[in-house]
C-alpha cells in the first residue's frame, strides 16, 4: 500500500510522524459551519432580529481553522507522507474554500451587518450580496459530487480492521464510503441549488438547500466527535 503501512504480525503499522492527521477539528468546524449558514438563512428569510457581530464571531472562529487546517492540507502535497494524497483534495481544498467564504462572511457581518436590522427587503439584500459568489458556491458543488462518485468508485473512506467502530465494518468497505460520499452529495446538492434560490426563492429551493446543509451539517459534526475516539484508537492500535 505504501512504506507507511506494514502489515506485521500484530497488524498495520503506521509511521505517524509522516501521516498527521487532523480531520477531525475539519469535519466539527465544516459541520457547524453549515448549520450556523442555514440557522442565519433562516433569522433572515423569517424576520428574526440578527446580531451582526455573534455572527461574525462564530463564522469568522470557523473560518479560521477551516482556513489555516485547509491551506496546510492543499499546499502540503501529500500532507500524509505517501500513504493518501488524495486526502489532500477530499479534505483540504473543500475546507479551505469553505473557510474562505466563512471569513469572507465573518467580515462583512463585522462591518456592514447592522444594514439587516434597517434594510426593509434584506432577503434580497443577503441574494445580491452573494450572488457573485454563489458560481463559486455553484462549482463546490459539483466538485463535491466529484468526489463522492470517487469515494463510491475506489471504496476511499473504507476504515482499517484497527480503527474503533468504524473498523468493525472494515469488511463491507461500500458502507463507510457510501455514508462518506453520501454526505458530499448532499452538500454537492445544496450548492447546486443556492444559486437557483438567490434568484428566486420558492418553498422548493428553500427546502432543499436548507435540509440538504442541516442534514450534512449534523452528520459532519458528529462524525467529527466520533472521530477524535476513532482516530486515537487507530493511532494507539498502530504505532
């Protein structure tokens, strides 16, 4: 597989002063971040008061680590010595635009974010301030469903027998990968739509967009925390 993996006698080994890892604190801060847009999507559309700078404040934390874990990851090539340079497009780049767009969120909500408490449509303040972006967001999307059809194809996310919970089902690889991939469609769909829903929002585009990133952002959030188990159980039961 590669000079990092061995199987031993006692099982995979795996040098990990040449493998860092830190998809964890990603899949928590990606999760969060997409419940915190659809939480501020739906204060705005439904006449809430908002409160610029907590927002701000949130998505600029986010952005941050998002950011720095996601620029580190792209630019590190392979970031994981030479066991999986494919983490480096699975994980580091969707993390890094994300981040980008958190900061670049975070930033306006700073300085210009109290408009929403006087604007009388801020609906469509909030489409026209993002509907440059939203081709970008329109382009994640489909990168997102590029890389849940390579998950499907090459069993990418499949866990080793060694890796807690996620290991006992190291024998049906199709499932990890499925439920991995799965998540990236969901998120791949909602940014396909969002720009359909800044033109006009129907109860359509506003349902889809809205559970496609509740959804995926629930589950990246708690697979995250899962994660900080698992992957310590991986690190223990390998070195």
């Amino acid at each position: 597989m590669s000079t990092l993996l061995a199987a031993a006698d006692t099982g995979l080994k795996i040098d990990w002063t040449r493998m860092p890892t830190y998809n964890t604190i990603m899949s928590l801060a990606a999760g969060a971040g997409l419940l915190l847009i659809v939480a501020l999507g739906f204060r705005l559309v439904n006449g809430h008061p908002v409160v610029s700078e907590s927002w701000a404040l949130a998505f600029g934390v986010l952005g941050i680590i998002l950011f720095a874990t996601g620029l580190h990851m792209t630019l590190t090539w392979p970031l994981a010595g030479q066991g999986f340079p494919f983490d480096n497009i699975i994980f580091g780049e969707p993390s890094l635009a994300f981040g980008v767009l958190l900061l670049a969120a975070s930033f306006y909500l700073w300085k210009r974010g109290t408009q929403f408490d006087t604007e009388p449509d801020r609906e469509r303040t909030a489409a026209v301030l993002t509907g440059p972006i939203s081709v970008f967001v329109f382009g994640l999307g489909l990168a997102c469903l590029g890389i849940a059809a390579a998950g499907w194809k090459y069993t990418l996310f499949a866990a080793p027998p060694e890796e807690p919970i996620s290991g006992e089902f190291a024998d049906h690889p199709m499932l990890e990968a499925s439920f991995m991939s799965s998540l990236y469609v969901l998120v791949g769909v909602g940014a396909l739509v969002f720009p359909a829903l800044l033109r006009r929002r129907t109860k359509a585009t506003t349902w889809i967009v809205g559970v496609c990133w509740a959804l995926s952002g629930l589950a990246f959030l708690g697979f995250g925390a899962l994660n900080y188990f698992t992957h310590i159980g991986l690190i223990v039961n390998t070195m």
